[in-house]
C-alpha cells in the first residue's frame, strides 16, 4: 500500500501549522478578539432564540423608557426594545462584514496570482485597475457604488465587497511576486508542473497567512461600512434593525434618551475592536516579517 507524498508547499505549511497554533493559544491579544469576535458571530447566528422580544413590535406604552429591569438597555421612540435590536442589528453587521470580505477574496485572489505570478500585461492591467480603485477612498467607493446600486443590505455588502477587492489584490501580488522566486516552486516548474498546480499547490497555501490577516482586518472596515450606510439610508432600511439605522434614528433624542446612540455605538466599537485585536495577534503569529500592508 503506498501513500501519496505532499508536496514541498503542503509540507512546509503542515510543519509550521502546530509550531503557529501552540503560540496563538499563548497570544493573549488574539484570544481575547477572538472570543468576543466569537460571541457576536454567534449573536448573529442565534438572534431569533436570543432576543427578548421581537425587534420590530412597538410598545406605546413603554416610549423611550431609560434602562430597567424589563428592557436592559431601554426603548426607542417607538417603545422597541432597545437589547433586541442591537442582538439583530449585530445579524446585519456579522453578515455584510463575512460576505463582503468572501466577495472580496474571490475577485481579488485570483487577479492578485494572475498579476504577481505572469507579470508584463497582465500585471500592468491588473495594477491600473487596482490604482484607479484605490485613487478613490474607500468609504466613498462604497457608498458611491451603493448610491448607484440602490438601498439594501445586499447591495451595500456588493458595494463594500468590491472596495475592498484593491486590498486583496495587492497583498495576494506581493506574496505570489515573494513566494514564485523560492526554490520549491521552482523546482514545481523545473518538474513540468502547470501554472494551475504551481498557483493552487505551492504559491496559494503559503500565501493564506496573509490573507487569513487581511481578511480580518477587512471584516471591521466592512462592519464600520454597513453602519455608514445604512445611517446615511443606503443599507438596511427600517424598520429592520441595525446598528446604523438606530444611531441615525438617535439624532432627534440625543438628549432625552441617550441610550439610543450609546449602546449601538458601542456594539459597533467592540465588534470592530474584537476584530482587529484577532487581526492584530494573528498578524504576529502569522506572519512574524510584519505584513505586507
């Protein structure tokens, strides 16, 4: 009975596995995001079986009423129960950030090996693309692009995805233009191997450490984003709950019920922190050169 070898780019990635996941246990500042990364990821999945009431019933009788033992975090001007609409407001964070960073990779990775690994046109092509994206600053290529596509949580999550995709474009050409000059894939190519198995079996898995950083640094740019937009009405539209939809409606009682903006803002503070202290600690493990950011 024979067994298939790996190969050298499998076996590079198997050996450093075990060595980089024993010091992310011991990395305090990537455990500490990634468990309250976690819990609003489960927040989201399970908003319906944790929410104390439904998120869209008002309650006259009960009208912008402070933090009680009834409603933890208050009522908005509608008598909506303040801790059930962040719970399902995090639903639509959690969901723009994940999907649009996918979107985002599944763009942005193969044009990023195309450009670093076949040079000349293709990398020229490739890099205009990227500059012209990037001559506009993000947040205002999302919303401009959700302007055009119109209001709705989908088409704010095609609108970040796709401001995102430059990112991901670069650090996936800076680590193929790195990783197609060592000797492993050089030797792939000296064997007859194609440029499919030379990308998808040498150069992608040794480039995942750096795009598993810039995937969660990209989910809080996207959380940050959603927010943006659906404050400014172009994500979702009420009355569905999110986070940007209850600081907007916020503004008119400022004053006599500040509770309306000060616990949406925070939800939105602590999931963007959470990621980027994830971020943060697997960049250390991960990729101990610093990045290629």
């Amino acid at each position: 009975m024979t067994t298939a070898l790996a190969t050298p780019a499998q076996a590079t990635v198997r050996k450093a596995g075990s060595g980089k996941l024993r010091a992310l246990r011991k990395n305090r500042l990537a455990l500490t995001g990634g468990i309250i990364a976690a819990v609003f990821v489960l927040t989201a999945l399970f908003a319906p079986l944790i929410s104390p009431y439904d998120p869209a019933q008002p309650d006259f009788a009960n009208v912008l009423d402070a933090p009680s033992w009834s409603h933890w975090l208050g009522t908005d001007d509608l008598g909506r129960d303040q801790l059930s609409r962040i719970i399902h407001g995090t639903r639509a964070s959690m969901q723009v950030g994940l999907l649009a960073v996918v979107l985002a990779f599944v763009i942005g990775v193969p044009l990023g090996l195309a450009a670093g690994y076949y040079g000349r046109l293709t990398d020229s092509a490739v890099s205009r693309l990227t500059d012209t994206m990037l001559a506009f600053p993000f947040l205002v290529l999302a919303v401009g692009l959700a302007a055009i596509l119109g209001p709705s949580l989908t088409n704010a999550t095609i609108a970040i995805g796709i401001s995102q995709i430059p990112a991901v474009i670069r650090i996936t050409r800076a680590e193929t233009l790195r990783l197609k000059h060592v000797d492993y894939v050089a030797a792939a190519v000296a064997n007859g191997g194609g440029d499919g198995t030379v990308l998808f079996r040498h150069i992608l898995p040794n480039a995942t450490s750096a795009l598993i950083v810039q995937a969660t640094v990209g989910i809080p740019a996207a959380i940050i984003s959603e927010a943006l937009l659906s404050f400014l009405g172009l994500g979702v539209q009420p009355p569905a709950p999110s986070l940007g939809v209850m600081l907007s409606g916020a503004q008119s009682f400022l004053a006599l019920a500040p509770w309306l903006a000060v616990f949406p803002g925070l939800a939105i503070v602590a999931a963007t922190l959470a990621f980027n202290l994830l971020g943060d600690g697997l960049r250390d493990v991960l990729d101990p050169r610093g990045g290629t950011r």
